[in-house]
C-alpha cells in the first residue's frame, strides 16, 4: 500500500510476520498521518514486527518521531528503523529512544534481532 502526504512518500509491505514501511521525504506535523495510516493498516494485517527504511527520509520532526513511537505501543513484537540518515539517528540518540527505536543497516539485520527478541521472552515465558 502507498501513502502520499505533503512531502512524504510512505510504502508498505508485508515480509511474512513482519511489516515493512518505506519512508521518502520529510517526516512532520503534516504527513505523520500517512505513517499513522500505515501502521494502522500493517496492524490489520496481523504483523507482529514493524520495520520503518529511513534510508530515503531526509527529515523528521518531533511529531514524525511521535508516529514512529506510537507504533511501538500497536506491535507488541516490536520495531525497528532501517538505515535512519545520520541526522535521523542522532535525533534517535538525543531523544533517548534508541531502545524503542533500534537501528539497523538492512533489513534481515533487524528482522534476525525482533525474531531473537520474540525467541527469547517467548522462553522466558516458558521457564
């Protein structure tokens, strides 16, 4: 599914139990909705994991960082940002939210860390 708002251009797909949204352009108070929709929209489709690829975002604002955390409350089995631009990823590191936010360079990366991450509470859960 493609959402386009103001600057930004966000694109989903699903990755078996895993949601991918790809982000273009400029993340803020007037095209959070478009990532709002996308979440809302990988939720319905079951996902567990959620995987935003920052790689083409060139700005984010403090509201476009609100969508991205909001989405960690729907996917219970996480999320992850995809190769964030070295701006995205110090906003990251300054904001304090780099646990709710990991970053990773690729997308089996990140994949292979919420997987483990499910592994293990799911032994947790088991002990």
């Amino acid at each position: 599914m493609k959402v386009s708002l103001n600057d930004l251009e966000a694109t989903s797909h699903q990755l078996d139990c895993c949601g991918l949204v790809i982000l273009s352009g400029n993340l803020d108070i007037a095209s959070a909705a478009a990532v709002d929709a996308q979440v809302n929209y990988l939720s319905d489709q079951g996902m567990s994991h959620l995987l935003f690829d920052c790689a083409a975002l060139e700005f984010v604002d403090t509201t476009g960082f609100r969508s991205l955390i909001k989405a960690h409350q729907v996917f219970a089995g996480g999320i992850a940002v995809i190769a964030p631009q070295n701006a995205t990823s110090q906003l990251i590191k300054i904001m304090g939210v780099g646990k709710l936010l990991p970053d990773f360079d690729t997308v089996g990366s990140a994949q292979e860390h919420l997987h483990r991450g499910r592994e293990d509470v799911s032994s947790r859960a088991e002990a």
